[in-house]
C-alpha cells in the first residue's frame, strides 16, 4: 500500500492506475491488481521508529535467495545506512540483499497491527519478514507500507529485502516500523470501462 498526504481543503481524489501486465502462468497469474481500497487516515502520513542495524551483502540475482531466510548468518555482512529517504547504497545495475532485526515481546504483539514502511526502495525490492514474503516494490518514485501483523512473532523478527537498481544510485531509504494509524474507508467510485474490459482481452 501507500500513503499520500492531501492538501487541506481537498474534497475530491482521482486516482490513476497503470496496468504494467500480469503474468502468463505460475502463481501469480491471478494475483488481483488495481485500486482495491482506499481510506483516509487521521494522520498526513503512517508513522514509526526508524528501523536500524541494516547489513548489506551483493548478490548476483533476485531468484530463490537464501540470504532471506531467518537463521541465514549474517554476522560477516558490513553495515550501512538507510536512515535517509535517498536510495543511495546500490550502484546502477547491481542487486543486494539488506537485513535487519526488530524485537518484540507477546504485549507488542497483541496491541494492534504492525506496518513496515519504507520511504523509498529503487528501483525494484522484494520484502520478507522472518523467511515470509509481504510484498513487492517496483516504483522508486514512491513510498511503501505493509502489513507485517502475521509475520511476526516474539523476540527476534528478521527484515530482509533484496534489492534491485536499474540505473543510478539506489536501495533502501528510510525504513521505519509502527503501528496502524486510524483510518476510515472511502468509497471508490469508478469511471469507464477499460478497453481491455470491453474486449474480453
């Protein structure tokens, strides 16, 4: 999901998705896409502690990487800084994969739901919570919250996120971990038809 602060006085929103396609077998052929929902939160934007105690290691692809799992050793991985909202760490055309630990006890657990929140992950970045996946990331122009609530569990929680930069400088800005803010759905109204609809594409 994301967030956007909304200029004061503000009555309507339009929304503009772009379908960048679906895939054409395997699991994710009938992931659901587009706008789903929408709420307006009681805060300009989803709030947090920065998450600290990023390690960084190079590696040479996205696909089945073992660095994501909870009991991988990281212990020889150097740190680096994330704190920023610039995406700086990942020269062009090199992916990573960054970790981090978070500790919780039972009473964290039970107060409410957890979002992990990341003010920007360029170019692309795949998320995992203790070896489990809770999201994608593919627009670095943006950021990104999810829900982590089920991932966790007492004591130590892993983060990990493998990282992929097209071109430039980039990687991990900003992460942060809190709370859900309090929020109000919002009724989408939807306008047209997409051709794709229309066709029976």
């Amino acid at each position: 999901g994301s967030v956007f602060e909304l200029p004061a006085g503000l009555s309507r929103v339009e929304l503009l998705y772009e379908n960048r396609g679906f895939a054409n077998g395997g699991e994710k052929m009938e992931q659901p896409g587009g706008i789903v929902a929408a709420k307006l939160a009681d805060a300009a934007r989803i709030g947090g502690a920065p998450v600290d105690g990023w390690k960084m290691q190079f590696v040479d692809g996205t696909d089945n990487r073992p660095e994501v799992k909870t009991d991988f050793d990281d212990s020889r991985w150097h740190p680096v800084a994330v704190s920023a909202v610039d995406a700086n760490q990942l020269p062009a055309n090199q992916t990573a994969v960054f970790r981090a630990r978070l500790n919780l006890t039972e009473a964290d657990l039970k107060s409410g739901r957890w979002n992990l929140n990341f003010g920007r992950i360029d170019n692309s970045g795949w998320i995992y919570v203790n070896g489990q996946s809770v999201g994608e990331a593919s627009d670095w122009s943006r950021a990104y919250s999810f829900d982590v609530t089920r991932r966790l569990r007492p004591g130590t929680n892993v983060i990990a996120v493998i990282g992929l930069n097209d071109d430039g400088d980039g990687g991990l800005g900003a992460p942060t971990f809190g709370r859900q803010i309090k929020s109000a759905p919002v009724r989408l109204n939807f306008f047209g038809r997409p051709a794709g609809v229309d066709g029976q594409w």
